[in-house]
C-alpha cells in the first residue's frame, strides 16, 4: 500500500497509532512522522565525513533502540533517515549545492565532491545493514500484511 500523504501528521502520534503508518517507498514520510521525525531530525547530518559517520552510527543506535522495544514504525524511520543521508549526500556529491537542474529545468554539469562521496558511503554501508537486517525485514512484513 503507498504512503498516505492525506493524514493529518500535526496531531497523529504514530508511536500510539501505529496501524496508521504505511511503509511507502523509500524515503515517503520521512520529515511528516512523529514523534520519530523529532528524535531522529537532529542526529541526521552528512556534511563531512567525520559527520556522516557520527551521525549514521547515531541513528544507527536508535534503530536498534527501537528494535529492541519491538518498535517497527521507528525502525522503518531510522532505516528511512540512514537511506536519506546516503542519497543526499549523493545528490550533493554530483551537484553543487545538491542541484540537479539548473533555474530551465535543464541538469546541471556534474563536479564530483569527494568528500560527500565519502559522506555518501559511510551512510550507504548502514543502510545495507539496517535494510537487510532479519528482525526488521520480518516486521516489515509483518506490518504491511496487517496494516497495508
């Protein structure tokens, strides 16, 4: 089932309703769910590699903080902020100031930065980890055939 972009995510704390949230597809809802947006927002940074690491191994922390307390939303999320951090610092990597397209609509020349190259990876190598973890990929299923 995709992601519900119609809820009211102001007033929906989705630790005590979790049946509301759905997976959707990578990084759907990553800035809208709470309370796990408000815990997870202020570890997430990949600006240099030194704050990639600090930060992948922070949220990486925290997913296994919510797996322990058989937590799946927050699982999902911290897997989601690990998945962002790859795929921003990627985007920053390849475009300068993280644009793609130019003020046309036309894409932008590439200038490798290596340093978010290396902010990219440290990222990458935990979601690998997180998005092929057993416990989570079982409660992944678990809560898309009950919840959708």
């Amino acid at each position: 089932m995709p992601f519900d972009y119609d809820l009211d995510f102001d007033s929906i704390d989705f630790r005590e309703k979790p049946e509301l949230y759905r997976v959707g597809r990578g990084e759907q809802g990553v800035l809208l769910v709470e309370p796990y947006k408000g815990e997870i927002l202020p570890h997430w940074r990949f600006k240099t590699p030194e704050e990639a690491k600090e930060s992948s191994e922070k949220i990486y922390e925290m997913f296994l903080a919510y797996k322990k307390e058989d937590d799946f939303v927050g699982m999902d999320m911290a897997r989601k902020f690990i998945q962002m951090g790859y795929t921003r610092a990627r985007r920053y990597a390849n475009y300068k100031g993280g644009r793609k397209y130019d003020k046309s609509g036309e894409v932008n020349d590439r200038e490798i930065d290596e340093e978010k190259v290396q902010s990219a990876s440290i990222f990458e190598e935990k979601w690998k980890i997180v998005r092929e973890d057993e416990e989570y990929l079982e409660k992944k299923k678990h809560h898309q055939k009950k919840y959708g």
